[in-house]
C-alpha cells in the first residue's frame, strides 16, 4: 500500500500452454466447426492408434531377432510373438476374434486397434 510500482525486464513466471488450454476470446461453436473439431479428433486418434501398431509390431521384431541371436528364445517365447505378429497380417475377422489375447484395454480400444492394426 505504501511501496511504489518498477518495471522488470525479465519474465519471473514460466507458463506454459497444453494442448486444451485455451487463451482469451473462445468463438461460438457452430454445427461446422464442431463436427470439424469432432472430425479432427477422431483422425488424430486414428493416427496413434496406427502409429502405436506399428511400434508394436517393430518391438516385437526386435525381440524375436535378440532372443534368437542371443540363443536365449524358447519354443514357446518364439510361438508367442511369431503368433502376435502373425496378428497384424490376419484377415479382420481373425484379428477381432484373437484381439483379447494380444491388446490390453477396453473394448473400443481392443477394437480400434483390431481395424487399424495390419
């Protein structure tokens, strides 16, 4: 109350904006804009879901080819991911009925990734 007012030419807050914040005016949602915001969502998820499939399946290489050069693979280590990465050449109806055994989550992820893993 009784001090006065400097200027300093230097920030002394770090701050820092994710993705779902938002800053100042918000426009008003229109029909478009959001079915463009849902459209949008739905590809950016589509996205990782395919990227995800194929680091999975590039994991599982790697795996296989380490447990073989290292002479450690056992028949049913190898079974196992030759099985998973049979997975991703499949026919859909094979990949959605074996989903359960390879794909950790609820159903509309297990399903997502049974489409879009191939």
């Amino acid at each position: 109350s009784c001090g006065r007012l400097i200027h300093i030419p230097y920030t002394t807050t770090l701050y820092r904006i994710h993705g779902k914040n938002t800053i100042g005016f918000k426009e008003e949602l229109t029909l478009f804009s959001r079915m463009k915001r849902w459209f949008h969502g739905i590809s950016s998820i589509v996205s990782n879901v395919k990227k995800e499939g194929e680091l999975a399946k590039l994991q599982a290489e790697a795996l296989l080819c380490r447990l073989q050069t290292q002479g450690c693979a056992t028949e049913d280590s190898v079974k196992t991911i030759e099985q998973f990465l049979g997975f991703f050449s499949a026919p859909f109806w094979k990949r959605a009925k074996y989903v359960r055994a390879f794909v950790e989550g609820d159903f509309p992820h297990r399903f997502a990734r049974a489409i879009l893993w191939h």
